[in-house]
C-alpha cells in the first residue's frame, strides 16, 4: 500500500485582510504523532483543515495521499439537532461506509462477470476492496465505536437518540469515539481532549500510542503533548516551526532560543559600548593634537601634526559610523520573564489594577475592612458565606502566602467563590474581609472596545498618555511592537487574554484570583506563567482543569460540589 502523504508547500491563507498562515512549507511524516500548539486564534485550526483537504489555500501548494484513510475531527459537530446517534456514526465511518457499497457492487459484478479475463479482473478488484476493508478491520468498526463510546465516559448511547438531547461534551465525545472507530491511517484531531475527565484522556493517550498510523493534535492539554508526542508545531505569526524530541524536547529547544538570543544582545551590548570608547577615546586625543605648530623640516613640525590629526579623525569616523551601524540595527533583548509582585515585595501600599476587582469587602453589608500589612493579617478570611444556591460555604482563612487549589465539576461554585473574594459578588449572608488589593484573572474576556488598539487597553485608567506605557508592555514579551496598533476587534482570543495577563502583572498585588488562566494560551506561555506565580510571594487562589499545573500545585486544596466543600472522589 502506497505510504500517506501530508504537506504543504509556501502555502498562505487569508481570512479577509488578515494572513493566518504566510508561506508555510510542512512535511507530516508517515507514523509521526505531531502536536500543533499556539495561542488561541494563531492559525492552528486552519493548518489542521489545510492537512485535511477541508480549506483550500489562497496560494502555495497542498499534497495529501491517504491510501490507508484520513479521520478528521473538528472541534465541533457539524450535523443538524435532529439528527441521530446513527447518523453521527455513520458521518465518521463515511469511507468504511462507502467501501461497504464498493464491495457489494464488487460483489454483484463478479456474478455477472465472464469466465475468463473478465472474471480475473472482477476477481482481482474485488479482492483489493477486500484487503483494503480488512486492513482497517471494517467488521468490527461498530464494535469499536461502541468499546470507544465506552472508553470516552458514555457507555450504551442509544443510535436512535438525538443530536439535540445531547450536551456540548457529549456530542463532542460521541464525534471522537465514531472516528477513532474508523481506524483510518492519518488522524487529524482538533482539541481532542476537550470535555474528557482524567480517566477518558487516559483512555485516549493509550489509543493514540497504540496507533500505528500517523496522528497529528491540535491542543492545550500539556501532558497529552508530554505523553504523546514525538513532534511539535508551533503556530506563531502565522508561521509554523517544527520541534523534534516531543513536547520536553520543544521545551528545551525554547529554552536555548531564549539563551541564543540573550547571548546576541549582550554581544551587541558589548560592541555598541566598546565602539562608543573608541570614538571617545579618538576624539579625545583629536582634541589634544595642536593646531599648528612652527615650520620645520619634513617630518617633524607642522606635516606631522597634519599626519596625526589625519588618522585620529578617520578613527573617529569610523568609530562612530560603527555606531551608527550599530545603533540602526539594533538585536532586541529576549523578553523579561513574567513576574507577579506582592504589595509586600514593592515597599508600598500598592493598588488594585485598574478593572482588577475591589480592594477590600468586610461583610455582606458592604463595610470596608481596615487596612493592614499583608504579611500580619490574613489575606482573606471568610465565614458563612452563601450566594444564592451557588456557594456555600461555612468558613475560609487564606494565609498572607498561602496558595489555594479550588477544584470541582462545573458549575460547583468556583468562579462564584472567586467572584465573591474580588469584591464583584455581595454573598446573600455571610462575611467576608479581603483587607488587601485583588489582582482578578476571570475565565472570560474583558469586553473592550473593538476599535481600542492593544496599547490603549492596557493603558486603559493608568496615567499618562498610551504611549507612555508602550515600553512596558512590550518588557512582558507578551505582544511585538506592530501588535501594539492593532485593534482588539482583529485580535484572537489568545492575543485579547494576553492583555487581561499584562494588565494583572502590571501592578503589585496581596492577593491573585486566577480563573482558569491557562485559557486560550500557548503551552509556552502556560510554562513561563507557572514560573512566574512560583515565585509570587503574595497569596494566591486558582481554579484550573489544566492537568499538568493541578498535578504540580504546591498549596491547599479546596473541592467544591453543588457549591459545598467536599472531600475530592
């Protein structure tokens, strides 16, 4: 059987003025588990359907030679409501389905077929359809869909029930489970862990390795990527780089990049700086040269004054055209790393960040909390608390440093207790005493206005003028400096989460309420963000379903159920 091709070759896709993939050439080699990572937004969905033959690109060259099969998972299920289980199924198994019908009319033809060359023929073909249908094992393809429904958390799904009785999960893991069945060569999955407890990931990390197809993965789960992958694709500015060695490898290859180009600014640092000394140092034995001197015999006197004053002034040009040079093409540092500061830290009182969530709430009443140095007073303490029947909860003390892990199914009440520690949720009863500044990450996006650029919504109630603050947001690493004009209504998700990021680490803080944080951003981003609260020293709350950063938290652990503190299954 012929081996399965996927590439692209300088290939670019538009979506309207803006270019989400520029010139991109990919090689996907047979057998190859590759995972494609990026911000929200970045192109990464794009090069998945690109692969699949789903996008046609604006130009540039696309090469996909499947002979095994081609599953491809979008990240959502694109059939009407009423339809059924079936005809979920049966979309997924579309070229097992379709090799069915080859064979029955293979099968058909041979009965009509003439003995001799013709029946040879018939014979010959319908045993290729034969191979090709065993090789996949399409017998037992409904078998499969029903060992991986149950693999993937919904055990005896009924065929006939409808596509509108199901939740969003659901429909997602049934789409999963159906092309898995398949069991075609090349499997192109986007997000494929999405709405999968711990045990249904597992299940899945098994049957990816045991694949012996090729898989390629859009996601943000960074240890199916740690678990799985022997490739990494990095979409960024609509290019894609390819990391050999898994994600630890990616990893390690970020790393050296950083140290590569710290090494060349500080080369350029000591270049610029030595070459200024030299043109000072001419300049100033220039200076001390005489004017004039009495006529004397050649080679002494006033030629060789002349003689002198030439060649301290050629290196006085030259040192300074090598500045010039210098100082036009200038190697930027490496971004600084993301630093959380507590108000303790900064030897001030400090201030929440603008849009940030209250300062301090004392009770339900609404009675202010007196102010206090972090480190003697708790950073939040709460009694009683109940908000509607969303969150109740008998009692919390978090530590001026203590770090606290909230856990819990959705809608346990989680981004409610968060909301109520911001100050952006008066609780039905209860108290609540926050006597330091928030810093409020929340799960959902700040609704900026569409036409604000990146610089006027971080800037957004900070004193001064925008561009005043340009400096400092592009210290963080977390926008380049053509970003900054761009407009939040042509931003991703992932570039409009950075912002709420930049603003959050742009003041010192007591306490950070962080709702998800690793939403819509890149895994390296995600690292450097874990970094960066290890070394926070104020106190901090999180509610996370990233597997990697709940499996390395430090710190308390709260589980909530139906709003209730309960003791994690």
């Amino acid at each position: 059987m012929t081996t399965a091709q996927l590439s692209l070759h300088t290939v670019t896709k538009r979506y309207g003025e803006r270019v989400v993939l520029g010139d991109v050439t990919l090689t996907v080699r047979p057998g190859e588990k590759a995972g494609v990572i990026g911000d929200n937004g970045s192109g990464k969905s794009t090069l998945l359907r690109l692969l699949a033959g789903r996008t046609r690109p604006d130009t540039g060259e696309t090469t996909l030679v499947t002979p095994g099969g081609l599953g491809y998972l979008p990240q959502s299920l694109d059939l009407p409501q009423e339809a059924t289980v079936q005809d979920a199924v049966d979309t997924a198994l579309a070229e097992l389905r379709a090799l069915e019908k080859e064979l029955r009319r293979a099968e058909s033809g041979l009965a009509g077929a003439a003995p001799g060359a013709p029946l040879d023929a018939a014979l010959a073909a319908y045993g290729r359809l034969v191979e090709e249908y065993e090789t996949r094992d399409g017998y037992r393809a409904d078998t499969r869909v029903d060992a991986a429904l149950a693999g993937l958390g919904l055990p005896a799904l009924a065929r006939d029930r409808r596509l509108g009785t199901l939740s969003g999960g659901e429909r997602s893991r049934l789409a999963l489970a159906a092309t898995l069945a398949a069991r075609p060569e090349v499997l192109l999955l986007d997000e494929p862990t999405n709405d999968l407890d711990g045990r249904a990931v597992g299940w899945l990390e098994d049957h990816l390795r045991a694949h012996r197809g090729t898989v390629v993965a859009v996601t943000h789960d960074r240890l199916f990527l740690e678990r799985l992958t022997t490739t990494v694709l990095e979409v960024d500015g609509g290019r894609v780089t390819r990391y050999g060695d898994g994600y630890d490898g990616y990893l390690t290859a970020k790393a050296a990049e950083r140290a590569r180009m710290l090494r060349a600014y500080e080369e350029w640092r000591a270049e610029l700086a030595r070459n200024r000394r030299l043109a000072e140092s001419a300049a100033t034995r220039l200076a001390a040269i005489p004017r004039s001197q009495p006529l004397a015999v050649f080679g002494h006197g006033a030629f060789r004054t002349r003689s002198r004053t030439h060649g301290a002034a050629v290196r006085v040009r030259n040192a300074k055209e090598r500045v010039a040079r210098l100082t036009s093409n200038p190697v930027p540092p490496p971004p600084q790393p993301l630093v959380f500061r507590a108000r303790l830290e900064s030897g001030g009182p400090g201030a929440a960040p603008p849009g940030g969530g209250a300062a301090a709430v004392a009770d339900a009443g609404g009675t202010p909390a007196g102010p206090g140095p972090a480190a003697e007073v708790p950073a939040a303490e709460l009694a009683d608390v109940v908000v509607g029947d969303r969150l109740r909860l008998p009692s919390l003390r978090l530590g001026a440093a203590e770090r606290l892990l909230v856990t819990g199914p959705n809608g346990a009440g989680k981004t409610t207790l968060l909301r109520v520690l911001a100050g952006e949720l008066r609780p039905d009863s209860g108290t609540v005493r926050v006597p330091g500044s928030v810093g409020h990450l929340r799960q959902g996006e700040t609704a900026w206005p569409p036409g604000a650029t990146v610089l006027r919504a971080f800037a957004a109630d900070r004193p001064g003028t925008p561009d005043e603050h340009a400096g400092r947001l592009l210290s963080y690493g977390l926008f380049r400096p053509a970003d900054l004009r761009l407009r939040v209504g042509e931003l991703s998700y992932g570039q409009r989460r950075r912002i709420d990021l930049a603003r959050l680490i742009a003041e010192p803080v007591d306490l950070l309420l962080l709702d998800e944080p690793t939403n819509h951003l890149s895994p390296a981003l995600v690292e450097e963000l874990e970094q960066a609260l290890a070394g926070y020293a104020g106190a901090l709350v999180v509610v996370t379903h990233d597997r990697r950063m709940r499996a390395r938290f430090t710190g308390t652990r709260l589980h909530l159920d139906a709003g209730t503190p309960r003791p994690p299954e």
